[in-house]
C-alpha cells in the first residue's frame, strides 16, 4: 500500500507556490533592511513560495556579498555606467517613473511586497496594473520625507548619489509625498519592524499596522560560550588575532551611527581596563577617516581598531566571542545588531531611547543607558566587563530573549500568514 501511495505522489502533478515579487529600494551597502529582505526572500522560499526580488540599484560587492547570490536579486532596469557619480539616484528615480510599464513581465506574479520608498511605490504600480495584491514593509517612516534629528544633522554623506537624491527631493516634496501616502494607504496589509516604529508610522500615517520584527537565528546552545571564555584566549579574524574580551561594535560606518559615542566610552573603560579593545568590523565609507582622526586624538589607536570588511562567516565568529556588545545609534529605528549579539548570548549597551528599548531587556539582556551620557554608557560596559557570571547570565536572558521573541522564523511566519489571509479574501 505503501508502495502504491508513493508512485501515486510521485505521478502526481507538483502544484506551484505561490509566487511572490519582493521590490525593495536598493542592495547597495549591508544593512538592516537590506538583511530582512535576504531573509523574507529565504524563509518564503523554504516555505514553498516562488519568490524573485528587484530592486532600482544593486551592488553585489558591497551589500551582503556571501548572502546576497542566494537570492538572486536583480535591477528592474539595466544598470547605469559603473563610474557616473549618481548612478544609484538616477536609477532609482527612472525605475520609479517607468515602473507601471514594466508590470507586464510581472503578470504571473500572486502578490506583490513593497519594502521602503520607493520599494512600496514599485509594488503598488505593479498590483494595480495587474489587479493583484500587495503588502507593504517599513523599517521606518520615509526618511527623505520625514527625517529624524540625526539625519537632518548630518544628511547622506556616505553615499552621494542618495545625498542628491534627498536635494531633489526636497523640492518635489508635495509630488513625493502624494506617492508616499497613496502606495502606503492603499496597501493591502502594512507591517512594520517593531512596536516602536510600528507607533511612529501609525502616528504619521494614520492606519493600523502589523508588527513584524525582524530577527536573529539564535544559535544552537552547544555553540554558545561557556562561562567565563568570552574572557580568555583569543579570537582570530583574517591577519587579526583579537585578545579576549572585548566589545563589539558592528553597524555601518554612517553619521547617524553616531561612533563617537562608544570611541568617547572607551576613554572610560581604558581606565579600569586597559588591555580591553573596541573592535569594529565593516567596510570603509567616507564617514570611517573622521572616526580614525577622533581615535588618534584620543589617543585611543591602542584600544580601537577597525578591520575592515569582513565575511559573514567571521562577524559570526566575532559576536560569539565577544564580551559585550554595543549599540551607540541615538534614534535607530530598530536595530539588528543587539538580536544577532543575543542570537549568541552575549548582552547588549545600548541608549534608552528607540529601537533599542523594544529589542534589549534593561538590566536582563543587557543595559539601557540614560541618553546620551557618555559615562553612564561606559560603566553598563564596566558593569559586564567585571563580573563574567553576571556576563554570562544576562547573555543567556539575551538568548533566551531572542529564541521567544526575534527569530526570523517567526517574522516569515507573519509575513507567510499575511499573504494566505490575502489569498483566502480574494478567493
């Protein structure tokens, strides 16, 4: 019988996922948005789901480069000539106006995911050519439209073709908005990253959102450090052999980052530990040779380096090895580094301010320090640094944190239960 059953499943016709088009703004550095597409893109695709990503403008050298082939991301338009300063402007704006023409290749496309401006522009052009659905992802509220204090300080200057586009969108404000509201409003369902930026864009654009945070894949409790070995040895990265422990700091080199914070803490924590490093990975932008002169003026070469690019294999290594892990952005909207921190067990300082008060448990997984005091963030580090059980127990809430709640399991789950309640309402 048995037998029978499975040449009757082998005969039998495999039905086709349904598929989904992810359109998000750009895959041209390594960030947070960035990952959560990698990962929506992946976990659909275990689930059964057919999926392909577009996308204005692509770099495959600079956005996630181990990752980001397992998607297959590709540009709706030919890309532009590779030495034109403001290829990535001009390539975003001309796939925004042409991209009611482009839907009919899309035509066998189920539902349509529109992530960030103008990823929820693209998305929306194509489900109303075709009359299909679409849903709408916002790690945050269209910054060009609606900027936090730190980006109006300090605007895009590590990327100038964004910083000619935000100039041109200044005077098309009124144009810009139309479209903002108009393929935000009309989305089918509208997630969000985070009960934080979930009361920001509900806030600002006045309808009911569903919380969708991104995640982490904790790992397995056999890998995680064993009491106390985030304070001895040595982690060895590329040419770099890091003595341990140290602290770990891993966003993108960008103003609003704000790494001066931590370059300033370190002037505190050398104090009491002086053979203790700041490690910072990442690749180099126009913003890193500010940093490098502060770290000189300080005299702080001896206790703050910065590697570089790095593979994704070795930031993993790096954050389980890792002592502490800080966060230093004034106004994130979210903040994946402290989930993939506590995806390893190690605890997280961060401001008690946005993003980081959703995803980092104040005095569990980690501390929250009062903003924006220098020395109040450099003794929570001091805090961990001097006791490793306390270390490795607030790590641990840390894991156990983002096994309950940030998994990207869990944030394709929502994203998969979303599109079948979609499917069901048009059937």
């Amino acid at each position: 019988m048995n037998e029978v059953n499975t040449q009757r499943n082998k005969a039998a016709p495999q039905r086709r996922g349904k598929k989904v088009a992810i359109f998000h703004c750009g895959f041209i550095y390594s960030g947070g948005g960035e990952r959560i597409v990698i990962e929506e893109a992946l976990g659909l695709k275990k689930r059964g789901f057919e999926v392909i990503v577009r996308t204005p403008t692509l770099n495959p050298t600079k956005c996630y480069p181990d990752l980001l082939p397992n998607i297959d991301a590709q540009t709706l338009l030919p890309p532009l000539l590779p030495n034109f300063s403001y290829k990535y402007a001009l390539q975003m704006v001309a796939t925004s106006v042409l991209a009611p023409l482009l839907a009919f290749q899309y035509r066998d496309t189920d539902v349509f995911i529109g992530a960030n401006q103008p990823g929820a522009w693209l998305a929306y052009c194509m489900a109303k050519v075709l009359n299909k659905p679409y849903l709408v992802y916002l790690n945050q509220p269209n910054r060009l439209l609606y900027p936090r204090e730190v980006d109006r300080e300090n605007g895009w200057v590590t990327e100038t073709s964004y910083e000619f586009l935000a100039k041109v969108i200044h005077f098309l404000r009124p144009v810009i908005k139309i479209i903002d509201d108009l393929s935000f409003g009309q989305a089918n369902v509208k997630l969000v990253n985070g009960s934080y930026i979930a009361g920001l864009v509900e806030s600002i654009y006045q309808f009911k959102t569903v919380n969708c945070p991104a995640g982490a894949h904790p790992q397995a409790e056999i890998k995680l450090a064993k009491e106390g070995t985030a304070f001895h040895g040595q982690c060895h990265i590329g040419k770099f052999a890091l003595n341990k422990p140290y602290i770990l700091l891993t966003n993108r080199h960008d103003p609003q980052k704000k790494f001066e914070y931590a370059i300033e803490a370190m002037k505190l924590v050398k104090t009491r530990y002086p053979k203790v490093k700041l490690i910072i990975p990442g690749p180099f932008t126009r913003h890193t040779p500010q940093l490098l002169a502060l770290v000189r003026k300080r005299r702080l070469s001896a206790h703050v380096l910065f590697l570089g690019q790095i593979s994704e294999s070795d930031l993993q290594r790096l954050y389980q090895h890792a002592a502490v892990y800080i966060y230093t952005a004034p106004q994130e909207d979210f903040g994946i580094g402290p989930l993939e921190a506590g995806a390893w067990a190690v605890p997280t300082v961060a401001w008690n301010n946005a993003g980081p008060t959703v995803t980092v448990e104040d005095g569990v997984t980690g501390f929250l320090a009062q903003p924006f005091d220098i020395a109040d963030f450099a003794e929570k580090i001091i805090w961990i640094l001097e006791d490793p059980l306390f270390q490795y127990h607030m790590g641990r809430a840390a894991w156990e944190k983002v096994q309950r709640e940030f998994t990207w399991d869990r944030h394709v789950e929502i994203l998969e239960r979303e599109i079948a309640n979609l499917s069901q309402t048009r059937d």
